[in-house]
C-alpha cells in the first residue's frame, strides 16, 4: 500500500488582542480575556493606546515646577534688593543730615542743614560706593529732616525680561542735638 502524504496545515498567526475585531457573540456571551476590553482607551473596540501619556502628564508638570521655583528665586531677588536699596536710602540721608549749617548755627539760628547742593552731594558719594545715585532729594519746611529715594533696577536671574522691574527705596534723617538726649527744636 502506498503511502499518501499529507501536509500539517498550520493554523494562521495570532494577531496582538488590540488588532483582533471583538465579536458581538464574544461580548455578549463573556468569552473575551481580561485586559481584552478597554472601554475607549483602545483594544478591541478601536480606541487610542494611552501609552504614554502619563510621560506627556509628567513633563508639563515638570514645566510647571520649574517655572514656578523660578518665580519664588526672582521674587526673593527682589525683595532682597528692595530691602538693600531701603538700608542704602536711610544710610544716604543719615550720611546727608550730617550736612550741618555752621554757620546758621554761629548766627544763632538754630540747627539746620546746609544748602541741597551740599546735601545731594554726601547723599550720592555714600550712593557711589554701591554704583546708585539719589533719585530724589525732599527737606522738610523747617529744614531738620532730609528724606532720600533711591531707585535701582531688578534685573531677574531666571525669568529674564520678563520680570525686570524698578524698585524704589527711601529713607529719612532728621538733624537732632543734645548731650544727654536727643532734641530736635
């Protein structure tokens, strides 16, 4: 007897589940694998794969970290210059109430600051020595008090342009007298 030869069918290759159209029969009757049926987030109903998107989430939240710890690094920036351009005013115009009229004083006029020329002048030498000037110099009417604004530009670290910013600083020195306490008339 003569042999007959038969070739082995191969059954065909199994495609990925997500590739795989869900029947209605399997879904009505259960016969789908779990992990099989994700109800819009792909597989067998044609959705979009969320692969990835959790690194989408992750890199805008970073984006947002960074920008807001560059917030909090510029506005301490500011804040730390207002404060020194504050001490630089109040250092300016105790350096300017120093200004004493002598004369006035021998005429008996009382204590009074010299003339604004002299004034401006100590209140920006002490301001050179920090690359500022005074911006504005006021006296008071009876010529005892010198207040002095300085203004100073904030240039940011990390935001740049966009937080670049004038601030202003003032201080105030009101010539006294007294040997044992402090008079002001």
């Amino acid at each position: 007897m003569a042999r007959v030869r038969t070739r082995a069918v191969r059954p065909p290759r199994a495609r990925p589940l997500a590739a795989r159209p869900l029947r209605a029969r399997q879904f009505r009757a259960g016969q789908f694998r779990a992990g099989q049926f994700r109800a819009g987030l792909g597989g067998p109903l044609g959705g979009r794969s969320d692969r990835g998107a959790l690194s989408i989430f992750v890199a805008i939240c970073a984006a947002y970290v960074v920008l807001v710890i560059a917030l909090v690094i510029d506005a301490g920036g500011k804040l730390r210059l207002a404060e020194r351009v504050d001490a630089y005013a109040q250092e300016a115009a105790r350096m300017a109430g120093q200004q004493l009229d002598e004369a006035a004083l021998l005429r008996g006029e009382g204590y009074k600051l010299r003339a604004r020329t002299y004034v401006e002048a100590a209140a920006d030498s002490y301001l050179a020595l920090y690359g500022l000037s005074a911006a504005d110099v006021e006296f008071s009417p009876d010529g005892a008090t010198v207040t002095i604004t300085v203004r100073a530009e904030f240039r940011p670290v990390l935001l740049g342009e966009l937080g670049k910013r004038k601030v202003t600083g003032k201080g105030s020195a009101t010539l006294v007298h007294g040997v044992k306490e402090a008079e002001t008339a």
